[in-house]
C-alpha cells in the first residue's frame, strides 16, 4: 500500500500555469498506475489525466492538451503540469494510484490522497 500526498496548489489567474506534485512512501510508486482526478463545489469527482507505471497515458477530453502528467520514478513522484488555467478549473485535485491499471474511473483507484486546492480567479 502507498499513501500519495499532493501539493502545489494554490490560487492562479486565468492563463497562468500551477504544477502539482504527488509523492507517497516506499520504494514501490514507481509499480502503480496513477491519477488525477478533481472535484469542484456541488459537483461529482472527475477524471483529469493518468499515467501507467510504463508511461502510457490517458486524459479527459477537457484537458485539450493545456494539462500534461509525468512521473519521476526515482523521486517517487508524479506531476500535473497544469497551463492556460481557466476559472472552471477550480476543484479540489485528488491524486491516486492503482494496482488495478489505468483507468478513468475512481473505483480503479485503491489509494487516495487528502487533495489540494486549485483556484482559477477570472
């Protein structure tokens, strides 16, 4: 079991660019398949980008390349580079990591971490 933990959040004005990171204990991150997913106020998680342990890579149609995930194994850790933010952006992200594969449905996703913050100001 990993738990992942975000950071990086914060508040940006529309256009302006934030990188999220997620890292978790133990040397058996790089084994899992991870996620990104956000919730705003009132509405249902979604699904934002995921990365395979080998590097595939999946993202939702909304992220029209403006968003673009990586890992860094040996850092244990995985990053949402996050441009040309919008207002409708803002949510709470959640990263997540699977044993399962890739996939982008929560329920593929074991291991959750406790979110951050993104704000878009228009």
């Amino acid at each position: 079991q990993v738990q992942p933990v975000e950071s990086g959040g914060g508040l940006v004005q529309a256009g302006g660019s934030l990188r999220l990171s997620c890292t978790a204990s133990g040397r058996t991150f790089s084994t899992y398949d991870v996620g990104w997913f956000r919730q705003a106020p009132g509405k249902e998680r979604e699904f934002v980008v995921a990365i395979s342990r080998d590097g595939g890579k999946v993202d939702a149609d909304f992220v029209k390349g403006r968003f673009t995930i990586s890992r860094d194994n040996a850092k244990n850790t995985v990053y949402l580079q996050m441009n040309s933010l919008k207002p409708e952006d803002t949510a709470v992200y959640y990263c997540a990591a699977s044993r399962g594969g890739l996939g982008i449905s929560p329920s593929v996703y074991a291991n959750w971490g406790q979110g951050t913050q993104v704000t878009v100001s228009s």
